[in-house]
C-alpha cells in the first residue's frame, strides 16, 4: 500500500481570485518513529476489533488517532467503513504505517531519487504524448500537466470555468496496456495551472513501459472556449526502500495549502506487543489481562498488547534490544503473574456512573534511553512494586494484601530488641498534587487530592507535587495521590531489629510480618513454647512474666510450624501455662518455636518487610515499614481504616491507687520554700499522669508529670484538694480521679529543736557550743540560731529568762565561739517567719576554781538599799517584783477609759529599749587588766495576758502567757586609762578588761511593745588572776628588788589598802654560817632586801625571788 493521492480539483472562496478559479496544490510527506518492536497499532481499530490491517475500515480507525494540531483527521463518531466527507475535519491527509515487525516492507510513495525530463507537447484527442521508461529500477513517474489557461467566454460576457477529461496509461513491453489515471479538470484559471499524477510501477511491470497521456475531450476550434494544455514534464521516482525492520513507523502526506507550517502531530496508539501467559485474555477496551484456569509457566505464541504493568515489566527485562536481556530463568513468572492479577483487578473508576476500570494501567511512551535502574524502579512505582535482588535473579514484591508469614517477639531477636523511627514531621504532607497525561485533552493534567481538614489542622497545609508515571487515568492518579497520603500520614514509622538464621531466612522482602514487643504492647504476649504435649496443646515459657488472657476475651495463639508456615488458632483451655486450642495445627510445632498471643483488645503490631541483610555471626538485620491490611481498600474506596489495639497502653486506665500527700520545707536558691509531695502507686500502661489541686477552693491548677509523684511548690496553710488522672499512650485520661483533701501547715509550724550541743574549751575565757544542722530549710536558709545565756547552774533556766550571749547566728551554723560563763548555755532555732522551735536545748556550765583569782568586787545593782539606784532611760522599777524593766510610753491623762487599761504601767505599750546606767563607778586606783563577768537574771513576760490587750494578734506567737521570746537585755562596758576619757561602751558576758576606771550598764530591747523584760539580777564580779613573777639579783647589803608589773594589793574602797600584799619567796646563795636576810617596805610595786652575817654586819650574796599577787599593772 502507498500513500493515498488526492483530487487536485479544489475550488476555494479566495476573494482575491475569480469565483470557480483553479489554484495549484503542494504536499509535504513526513515519516515518523512511533516505537521500537511490533506495535498493536491504532487504538481505535483495536478496541473495535478490526483485526485486518489492510483494510480501509482499519485505516479509516486509524485517521481517529492521528490528531493534527489537537484535531481529529476523521471525527470519533465517524463510521469506520463508509465515513462521509462530513466526518473529516482534514480532507487530502494520507498515510501509511508498519508496526514494527520483522518481515515488514517498506511504504510507498516516499522518494528518495528523482530524475526530471522535459517535454512540453500539447496533448491533443488525436495526438497522445508518451514518455518511455526504461530501466527496471524505475518505481513510479511523476506526470506533470500544464493547463496555460482554462476559461470560456460567455457572449453575455461572463466567463466561467472548463472541464477537461484525459487519461493516463501504462503500455508495457509485452503490450500490457493499462489506464491508471482517468480524471477530469474542472475550474477556471486565467493563468497556467500545473497538476501532477503519480503514475506508480508494479513489481511485475514489463519494461521498457511508455507512459501516455491521452486527451478525451475533443479539442477547441472555438477561441471562447481555451481548455489545451500540455504534458510539460515526466520525473522518473525511485522510492525509498528501507523498511525498518522491527520499528513502527507512519508516512504521513497533508495539504500544505490548509497547513502552511508543519502541524503538531499525536497518535492514538496501542503499543508494544509483549509475551502474556497462555492463558490470558486482554481485554480490548481496557488492556487488562485476566485469566482462565492454571498458568503452567508458559507465554502465548504470538505476542499482544496490555496494559498490564506487571508482563510490561517482565518484557523490559528480558527483552535484549530494547531491554535489560536477563534470562527468563532468572525470574519468577508466578510471581509476576500474582502482580498481574492484582493489576488487573476491577476497581471503581470513579467517574459517579458505577463504571470500573484495571487498578492499574501502563501507558508510556518511552522516547529515550535510560539508566536500567531508574527505568525498573519507575514502572514498578505504577503497582507499587518493590524490585530486589535475591537468589541470583531480579525479584518482585508487590504492596499487596496478603496474610502475615512469620512472628516477632522479643524472644526470637537479640537483646537490643526492637528500634523504632518516625519520619518527620517537616515530610508530611497533606495536600497532593499528582500529574498524570490526559487523552482526551493530550495535555499533562493535575488531580489534587487533600487530606481531612483534622489532619491539615494537625500539620498545616504541606503540598507536595508527584508524577504519576504511565498514568492516564483521572482516578488511577487520584489512587496514587491518596497513597501517598495514607503513608505519610500512618506509614511513617520503622521498626529495626536483629534476628537469628532460622527466621532470617525465611523472611523475604515485602513479606508482611507480626511484633510483638512487650514495650510497645505494655506486656508480655509472645516468646518461645516450654514444651508442645499435642497438636492441641502446648506449654508457654516465662509463666511469671507472660500476661496470659482469659478465654473470656476469645484469645487466639499464632505458632511458626517446622515447615516455616505461620498458623492461627483459636485458645479453647488455659491452665496455668498449658494452651489447649480448638482445633488441631496442621503439624505439632517444635519446641521452642515462636508464638504470639492475641486478643480483640491487644493486637500485634504488622509491618511489611523493606530489608533483609545477613551479618557475619549469622544473624539477619531487618527493617520493616508500618503496615495496616486495611489501607487498600481506604486508598481505592475511601473505607475508613479500622482501629486495631496493638498495646494496653491505649486502654481505658483505672485511676491511681494509693495516693499519699506530705509536706516538707526545702531550700531552693538558699530560700526556704514549703512544698506538698504527692505520691501514689505506678500504673504499668500509664504514659502519663495529670495532677490538678485547688486551695481554700480557688481554682484548679494543673501538673504533668510521667513518673508516680509530683510537688506542688511555695504552698500556704489551708485546705488543698487534690485529684490526679491516669493517661493511656492515646493521651486520654481515666474516667475518674483519685482524690484527697489535705490540710496543709505551710510555713507555720515551728522549726524542730536544735539537737546534739556540746562544748569544748579553748581558754580559760572561751568555749566552742557545736549542735548538728537544723533539718528545717526554713532555719538553714533565711532562719537564726539563738544562743543565750542564764546564770542558774541548777537546769532551772528558759530561754525566756535567758539573755543573748551572741547576736543571732546564720540558721546554717553549727558551732560558735562564746565566751566562758558560769550558768546555763540554751539554744533554739527561729525559721524565717520569726518563729522559734518549741523546745530549748541547753548545757550547764558549774566552774571549778582551777586556779585561784582575787575578787575586787560583787557588784549587785539588785542588792542595793533600794535596788537600782542608778540612771534609768525608759526604764521603771517595780517594787513588788524588785525588777527592772521597760517603762509604758503612754500617759496616764491620755488615757479616755481608764476602766479598760489592764497595765496602769503599761499605757500606750512598753518603750521598744530602755537604758539602765550602774549606780557606780569602778576604780582600781591603777591601770590593771582585770577579768569581767557578768551577772543578770531576766524574765520575759506579756505586759497582759488578756486577748482584748494584744494591738497584733498575728504578731503573737504563743497564746498561753507562759513564752515571751521577743525581749533582750544586754550588760555593756567602758572603761578609762586615766579616770576621765573612756572608750564607747562595749558589750560583754565575759572577757579580760584593760583600765583603772570601769563604767557599766544594760539595755533591754523588745520587739513586740506587748512583751516586756524584767531584770531581777544585774552585777558584775571583778577579778584578778593569780600571778608569780620571779628573778635574780645580788645583793651588797640593804638592796631594793622593783616587779615587772604591778600587783594589786586593794585600795580603801577596794578590799582595803595593802590588804593583798604578794606573797615572796626568797632563794640565797652561798650563804654562810649564821647569814640571814630582812624583807622590809613591801609593796605592791617592790620590796626591799637586805643580807647579813652573824655579826650583824651587811654582806653581798646571790638571791632568787618569787613573789605570788593578784592583778597585773
């Protein structure tokens, strides 16, 4: 068959032409690729059954598939075998095609060498033009006719067009004649027209052949009438002859007048043939293979076009010219064909009309060539098939529905168990777009498809923009984008772990396989069978560990059998760890084969198989992707996914148990802080718990925390009412709380008694007090201790009655320096609310004169005659107790109910201090350093004990008048060298004094103006130390021996004049018989000495002196 020739006798409404006017016509031939091997050829024909590629029905088909600038050649609703001259969009298109086969021939009518040969003879009825041919390799003559002009003259003077009959025939060398061209010419043209025939040779032409051309209208004698013309040129054409074996391609020849450029050509077209199964069917509208009993492994004889990505696949990989050529040997036919039938599989076309279509269809045009690898993964990305290497050969595993095949636990994988990962957040998308090639537009078109509007609130809108290879179905690519969806969505999560050679090689890639971690579950439900008694009954390991359901819950045991092979069965008796099941397993497992315990309410978890590699101490890694069974029918019909309860840890949780409250005082940044401590028993499938508390019925707070406690910081005294939630791994919480009201105390219990005080001496002056830390944070950090000190040696001191030795100490401290006195040493501890702990702890001091010392003086302020004589600021004596103590700042006419007051000596609150000046000085007539203790008795008390009295009752820290704390009083010193200019008064307890004059006084404080101090005692006792001071001399007779330092010997005011001369001892030397000496004018400062000999006669001897006093000057 050749390209078809066209009627050249086209008349066209060109205005600036004569109506009816002829115009002379050019063609341009174009021949094109369509692919490489034996093609089904058009679609049109193929889906209409047209199985005669010869036929003009099946090229009449076919002009349905050549579209031209977008447009059809012949309209679809055309008849393929009569189509009317209405039906073509395009008129003077002809083509020609071969679909690739070996043996093909080549198309005709395309030229490769062209020899021109003038003859411009007028053809005439009796004077034929003939043009010989006479080498055989001739193919076809192009005849070129010349019309100079075509019109008639009219008398009315119109001029209209002519008719011109003429015949062309071939006159062959054995006299074969045979008429090839019969055609009139009608039209009108006032200039020359040219048309040219294509007069073609066949094969079994005889030559030398003659071409003649024959005029059968009879010729013009009529100048009017102008229809001569001439045979002006025969081109001698030898055609093309390649026929491109195993390519298909098409000759396609159009009207360059209604295409002045190239048009934009596209073709309808069923593609590559391909090898299917001996018992496939294709079918003609869809391309999808089903199949008819047993596949034995064998192909069809000759090969037919699907669609079918699986057997597309198969072709690509074997085929060795256009393919990868790996033996067939090497791959698993049943295997594709698996995939096949689930390609095949009807789905829902969703088109709204109930109309179906293949799951998933192939149709591509690969117009380059590709990497192997890329090219694979790409076709197998059309039926989500995952290719890998395996035994060998190339093998396929398709994301397919199919039952699991083997068991996890962590039983049967190393210790590291099960490693999970979850994609990010950043790659989940919710919102699809998926390219796919239209057919009916022949433009590349977009589906989107977006997740629900919870997912997009969760996520945001993430876009993520596909290409859906091969595709060219509307709701194949909608497929695809809902895939892709669902994975990113649930599919996102990876489980790793390593696993022993007897599972490791059973599991392949794409197997779909069930864990059961006890970590994720929340318990143990799977390990290794103990023992197998039956086929019925076997024995569970780790009896104390497994959590064994009753058969309340329906359970059912899955158990890998000696041949590999995963079975179900339903428990029917428990006892103990003895497993009876219903009915019997196809063989009795072995021991120590896996098993997975299952119930409706805790399921396994399932993942699909991506890796599978052995390691070298013959241990498998795999790698396993998040898979749910029921995400097929989700992504092809919008079923919504089924909840499946693979842990407990999503369970209904009960509330907590045991819930306990204490409270405790901490130190946070050295602040004390008091704090609730909340406790109760641990849930085992509780994520999370949630404590929510109220004070004095506020509103509620709330606390998260993950472990079975919480601390409920800086709380007050009062009523708090707690509750406290469980929450299961979904986050919901249970449906009732354990709850608990509780009474705080806060900050306001007084601190815990200092413990464990001792001393230490370190002079004859001084002591160390150490007593352990204060538990109480309050006290270590913001708090005091107090250290004070009372002269009663019988125990009977109080710290109310007690005076500061020290000023309050760090409440950290453990231990102070303080100065040695006779008494009673007591401790408490005040936190920082000002409160004291309720106990005193004390020692008792009772002095032993361990050296003897000179009493100067006893002074007693209380023992005077009358007590207290001296200068008094805001200080008042009363009689009745013989005290000293702070005098009322009130007045006495300022008072307006004197009925109410209930102190006339209190009006208005006690002075906050008061000074008490000692009536007398002390001299020592000298300067001497002289020991100071001193002596006072205090009492505090509340000026009333009546309610009504206290102006602050949140300032008062006891109500039963027996501890008032808040009062001091000190004694203080200042003493003078010369009598007259003293130093500032400093305060003391005990200590060594350096002067000749001595003042004293005492200070009572108060911090509450309701308590006031009463002083009942108030002294001092001046001491001198015992002293010796010795040295050498020699006397000449009557000699003067002077001290170092100046004894104290007593003043008149003080013990008397001389009343404590110092003692001497007197060592001579070389003394002679009847020597003696006399001690005269003994002093304080010195003595005299004086030697003699029995003659009464003064004599020089060597002496040593002691002399033994009191005081140092």
């Amino acid at each position: 068959m050749a390209i078809q020739e066209f009627d050249q006798n086209t008349v066209f409404n060109n205005p600036d032409l004569p109506s009816g006017a002829l115009s002379s016509k050019q063609f341009n031939t174009i021949v094109e690729l369509l692919g490489e091997g034996e093609l089904e050829g058009s679609a049109t024909a193929s889906k209409a059954g047209i199985t005669d590629k010869t036929s003009t029905a099946y090229f009449n088909a076919f002009k349905k598939d050549i579209f031209l600038n977008g447009t059809q050649v012949l309209q679809e609703a055309a008849s393929n075998t009569a189509p009317q001259d209405s039906d073509f969009n395009f008129k003077d298109v002809g083509f020609d095609f071969r679909v690739g086969t070996a043996n093909q021939t080549f198309i005709e009518g395309i030229s490769n060498i062209e020899t021109e040969t003038v003859i411009g003879t007028t053809v005439t009825t009796s004077t034929p033009v003939t043009h010989t041919v006479s080498s055989s390799d001739i193919n076809a003559v192009r005849v070129t006719l010349r019309f100079p002009s075509m019109q008639k003259f009219e008398d009315d003077g119109d001029i209209n067009g002519v008719e011109v009959n003429l015949l062309i025939k071939t006159i062959e060398n054995d006299g074969t004649t045979t008429t090839v061209i019969n055609d009139t010419v009608k039209g009108r043209s006032t200039n020359a027209y040219f048309r040219d025939y294509i007069v073609k040779l066949k094969s079994t032409t005889s030559y030398p052949v003659a071409i003649r051309v024959e005029r059968v209208t009879a010729d013009s004698s009529d100048t009017k009438l102008v229809n001569a013309f001439q045979f002006n040129q025969a081109t001698n054409i030898i055609f093309e002859q390649n026929a491109y074996a195993n390519t298909a391609h098409v000759a396609l020849r159009f009207n360059a007048e209604q295409f002045p450029r190239i048009p934009k050509r596209v073709y309808r077209i069923r593609g590559r043939k391909i090898k299917i199964p001996h018992n496939a069917t294709v079918d003609l509208q869809t391309g999808a293979i089903s199949y008819a009993g047993t596949f034995n492994g064998t192909f069809k004889t000759d090969k037919e076009w699907t669609t079918d990505p699986a057997w597309i696949l198969y072709d690509l990989l074997t085929d060795t010219r256009a393919g990868c050529g790996i033996a067939e040997s090497n791959l698993d036919k049943f295997t594709f064909k698996s995939v096949s039938e689930y390609c095949g599989a009807s789905v829902d076309a969703g088109n709204g009309d109930g109309s179906t279509e293949p799951r998933f269809s192939c149709n591509i045009n690969i117009t380059q060539q590709q990497e192997a690898y890329t090219l694979i993964n790409s076709l197998c990305s059309v039926m989500r098939v995952m290719p890998f290497y395996s035994a060998g050969g190339i093998a396929i595993s398709q994301d397919a529905p199919k039952d699991p095949s083997y068991i996890f636990t962590n039983a049967n994988v190393t210790e590291e168990g099960f490693l999970y990962a979850g994609s990010s957040l950043k790659t989940r998308h919710t919102v699809i777009n998926v390219s796919y090639f239209d057919m009916v537009t022949q433009e590349v078109d977009v589906e989107t498809v977006e997740a629900d509007s919870a997912t997009q609130t969760k996520y945001g809108i993430v876009t993520k923009n596909i290409k859906a290879f091969a595709t060219t179905s509307r709701n194949q690519a909608r497929r695809l984008g809902r895939w892709f969806l669902y994975n990113e969505q649930n599919s996102g999560e990876t489980c790793t772990f390593t696993t022993t050679a007897a599972a490791g090689v059973l599991v392949r890639c794409g197997d779909v396989i069930e864990i059961s971690d006890r970590l994720k579950a929340g318990v143990r439900r799977g390990g290794l069978l103990k023992s197998v008694t039956s086929t019925t009954v076997v024995v569970l390991d780790d009896s104390t560990n497994t959590d064994i359901p009753s058969l309340g819950d329906s359970p059912t045991i899955s158990i890998i059998l000696p041949d590999g092979s995963l079975e179900e069965k339903t428990i029917s008796g428990i006892s103990g760890t003895t497993i009876t099941v219903s009915s019997a397993f196809s063989t009795a497992p072995n021991e120590h084969a896996p098993y997975i315990l299952e119930t409706s309410n805790l399921q396994t978890t399932t993942w699909r198989v991506v890796s599978v590699k052995e390691n070298e101490n013959k241990t498998f890694s795999i790698t396993a992707l998040s898979h749910n069974t029921a995400k097929y029918a989700f992504v092809e019909d919008g079923t919504a996914l089924p909840t499946r309860t693979v842990n407990t840890l999503t369970t209904i949780l009960g509330k907590p148990e045991g819930l306990q409250v204490s409270e405790k005082i901490v130190e946070i940044n050295n602040k004390a802080v008091s704090k609730l401590i909340l406790d109760w028993q641990t849930q085992s499938n509780a994520t999370k718990y949630e404590v929510q508390y109220r004070y004095e019925n506020g509103d509620f707070k709330k606390i998260e925390t993950l472990s079975s406690d919480a601390e409920i910081f800086n709380t007050d005294a009062g009523e708090y009412e707690i509750r406290v939630f469980s929450f299961n791994g979904l986050g919901q919480p249970s449906r009732e709380p354990a709850t608990l009201i509780f009474n705080a105390v806060g900050k306001t219990a007084p601190p815990s008694d200092i413990t464990n005080l001792t001393y230490e001496p370190i002079s004859d002056n001084e002591i160390r007090l150490r007593w352990d830390a204060v538990a109480d944070a309050d006290v270590r950090a913001g708090g005091r201790i107090h250290i004070r000190h009372s002269p009663k040696t019988d125990g009977s001191g109080t710290f109310q009655d007690a005076t500061d030795l020290v000023f309050g100490l760090s409440g950290a401290s453990t231990e102070k320096n303080v100065p040695l006195l006779e008494g009673e040493y007591i401790l408490k501890a005040q936190d920082d609310g000002d409160r004291f702990s309720t106990g005193e702890t004390s020692i008792v001091i009772d002095l032993p004169e361990a050296q003897p010392k000179l009493l100067v003086q006893a002074r007693r302020e209380d023992q005077d005659s009358p007590p207290f004589q001296g200068s008094k600021t805001n200080i008042g004596f009363d009689s009745g107790t013989n005290s000293i103590s702070l005098a009322g700042v009130g007045l006495f006419d300022n008072s307006t109910d004197i009925d109410s007051e209930t102190s006339i000596d209190d009006i208005g609150g006690v002075a906050s201090s008061g000074t008490y000046l000692f009536n007398e000085t002390l001299d020592l007539g000298a300067v001497f350093t002289l020991n100071l203790r001193k002596l006072i008795q205090t009492d505090s008390v509340y000026s009333s004990d009546l309610i009504d009295s206290v102006t602050d009752v949140d300032a008062r820290q006891d109500f039963d008048g027996t501890a008032s704390v808040d009062t001091n009083a000190e004694v203080f010193v200042q003493f003078s060298q010369d009598g007259s200019n003293y130093n500032n008064f400093q305060k003391f307890a005990n200590g060594e004094f350096k002067g000749r004059t001595f003042k004293f006084k005492t200070v009572l404080k108060t911090n509450d103006t309701n308590q006031d101090i009463r002083v009942s005692q108030l002294g001092y006792f001046a001491e001198f130390k015992q002293r010796t001071e010795v040295g050498s001399k020699t006397s000449s007779g009557n000699t003067q021996v002077t001290y170092d330092h100046t004894f104290f010997t007593g003043t008149s005011a003080l013990l008397g004049a001389n009343s404590n001369l110092p003692s001497i001892a007197i060592t001579a030397f070389d003394m002679q018989s009847g020597d003696f000496y006399e001690i005269t004018n003994q002093t304080g400062d010195g003595f005299q000495i004086h030697f003699k000999n029995s003659s009464n006669a003064s004599v020089a001897r060597n002496f040593n002196f002691a002399a033994v006093g009191f005081g140092k000057g």
